[in-house]
C-alpha cells in the first residue's frame, strides 16, 4: 500500500519535472523567435519591447513558483520514501521476530513429545521387570 502510494508520488514527481522541461524548452524557442524577430526589426515599438519584457518577468516568476513547488513535492516524496523505508524495516524485524518465536515453540514441543515418549518407555520397561 505505501510502495503503491510512493510510486505514485514519484510518477506525479516525474510529470511535473516533464512538464517543467517542456515548459522552459517552448519558453526558450518563444525569447529565440522574439529575439529572432526584434533582429529581423520587426518589433520596433516601445509597447511591444515593455509587453516582452512583461511576458518575460511574468514568465520567470511562474518558473521560479514552478521550482519551488518541485522542490516541496520532492521533499514530501523523500519524506514518503523514508516512512516506507522505516516501515519496511519494522516489518522485517517483526517477521524475524515471529520465526524466531515459531522455531523456540517448536522446540519446546519436539521435546515434550521426545519425554512423552521416554515415559511411556519407562513405564513398559518397569512393567517388564516387575513380572510376577
């Protein structure tokens, strides 16, 4: 159940990091299209340079916004991965624990079925040698 839960924060985790990739690649190839054109003196007037330069701010902030929810999404999934580490452990340590309790039980019996066996063995000896 935690390992299914743990994957899916990981596949989450490595769609939006997907996401953030293609996000900056189309940003990239939108600055070298408008550098491409303001090079080409196509975009002369000031209204439009103040409207790329608008876009752009606007663009790093929602990046910079887009890191820091990666970052936390990371830090819960490390967070998630350690609880299910931790659990893993305990429930291996229970297991040796229940082995080790099956095998000291199955002892136990072996030997109340071993003196059984050597009282009923004792008793037919006796009633040999008390012969009338």
């Amino acid at each position: 159940h935690l390992a299914l839960s743990w994957l899916a924060r990981r596949h989450a985790f490595r769609c939006i990091v997907a996401v953030l990739r293609i996000f900056l690649r189309q940003q990239r190839r939108v600055e070298r299209d408008c550098w491409t054109l303001v090079g080409q003196s196509q975009l002369r007037t000031g209204f439009s340079l103040w409207m790329f330069a608008a876009e752009e701010s606007a663009r790093q902030k929602r990046f910079a916004a887009l890191q820091h929810y990666a970052k936390h999404l990371l830090r819960i999934c490390v967070r998630g991965w350690k609880g299910a580490l931790q659990e893993l452990r305990l429930e291996d340590a229970l297991e040796m624990h229940k082995r080790a309790l099956r095998q000291k039980v199955s002892g136990w019996l072996q030997e109340m079925e071993e003196f059984s066996d050597r009282k009923d063995l004792a008793s037919v000896c006796a009633d040999y040698l008390n012969l009338p």
